[in-house]
C-alpha cells in the first residue's frame, strides 16, 4: 500500500500575526491593503489538497493493480488446474489407447483363427459336397424302395379290404358268442339260485324228518294206554 505524501508545512513566518487580525477587525481597514489581505498563504492548503488527491489516485491504482494481480493469480491457478486436469485426462486417453491397441492384438488373433478354421470348414465342405454325390445316389435307392414299399402298402390295403367282410363277420360272430354267453351266465346264475333255493328246502325238510323221526322215537317209547 503506497504511503500518502505529507502536506507541507506552513512555516511560522509564512503566517500572518494571530493578533493583528482581530485587532484589524476592531479597528475597521485603514485602507485598501488592510481590505484584500496578502492571498499568497491560501497556495498551500491547495497544493495539500493536491498532494492528498494524487495520494487517493495512487491508491486506487494499487489497490486496481492488487485486484488485476489477485484475478491474474486466480485465472494462473484455474489455468494450472485445466491443465493438470488436461493432463490426466491425456493419461486416462493413453491408458485407453494402450487396452485398445491390445485388444486390437487380441482382436487380430481371432481374426487369423477365424481365417483358419474358415479355410478348414472350406476344406470340410468341400468333402461334404463330394459326399453328397454318393448321398443322392443312396437317396435315389431309397426313394425306388420307398416306391416299392408304397406299392406294397396299397396292395396291402386291397387284401385288407378284401379281408375286412371277414373280419367283421368274425366280429359278429363274436358279438353273438358274447350274447349268448352273457346268457349262459344268467342261466347259470338263475341256476345256482335255484341250487341255493333247493339246498335251503333240502335242509329244511331234513330238520323236518329228523323232528319227525324224535318224534317218533319218542312216542315209541312210551305206548299208549287202552
């Protein structure tokens, strides 16, 4: 901070005398000396106001110069942040270009693996497209068998037809063989209910005859009396 120039001293003899003024006042002017004093003092406080001015301007400059120098600094340090910022970003950029070129490398590889196995399945095709001559030839066999197994089926289904009145005849044979046994098995039960039927009244007429016979034997015991 720049320091304000001293004001000049009034020296003692540049002022007037402290007393004669008032006297003067008193007195009233004797003439036209004593009515427009000497102005040559009054040169000093201007020169003062002058010097305190210059003071406050280069004040305001410093204090403009510090402002420009602190901006000045700031916009340094933001620079020097940018770039450190750049900086890193440029390494995060190699790091990357770095992976990328080995992932080339990578890349490459399976590309001369892939022509590799390409020229194998070319090779292999190749055998397949020879194999598929003798594969018509085996699928030309196997259509003229499948022809013939055709044929085979439709006579098969003439003396299926041919056989069908057969076997529906057979079937309703059956179905009356069934009717009639179904018959038989009602026969049979009605016969065996009667078989129960008969043993039930064969039992009871034996409970019959052998009260009958007690009876008898019982009145044999004891004869009657005349």
């Amino acid at each position: 901070m720049l320091a304000m120039p001293d004001a000049p001293q009034q020296s003692p003899e540049n002022n007037p005398p402290a007393a004669s003024g008032p006297a003067k006042t008193a007195r009233g002017p004797a003439n036209d000396n004593d009515r427009f004093p000497d102005q040559g003092p009054a040169k000093h406080p201007i020169l003062a106001i002058v010097l305190a001015s210059l003071s406050i301007v280069f004040l305001i400059v410093a204090v403009m110069s510090w402002t420009v120098i602190g901006d000045r600094d700031k916009t340094i340090i933001q620079n020097q942040n940018r770039l450190d910022q750049s900086q890193a970003a440029v390494l995060v950029l190699q790091t990357q270009i770095a992976t990328e070129k080995a992932g080339s490398v990578r890349l490459q590889r399976r590309m001369d693996d892939t022509k590799a196995e390409s020229v194998l399945l070319q090779a292999a095709m190749e055998k397949v497209k020879a194999g598929d001559v003798d594969l018509q030839s085996d699928l030309e066999k196997a259509r003229a068998i499948a022809t013939d197994f055709q044929t085979q089926m439709e006579q098969a289904k003439v003396e299926s037809i041919k056989h069908q009145g057969e076997v529906e005849l057979a079937q309703a044979q059956t179905a009356v063989a069934r009717a009639e046994l179904g018959k038989a098995k009602d026969d049979n039960s009605q016969l065996k209910a009667q078989l129960a039927e008969s043993k039930a009244f064969a039992s009871d007429l034996q409970e019959k005859l052998e009260n009958a016979q007690k009876l008898i034997a019982q009145l044999q015991g004891h004869p009657t009396k005349s």
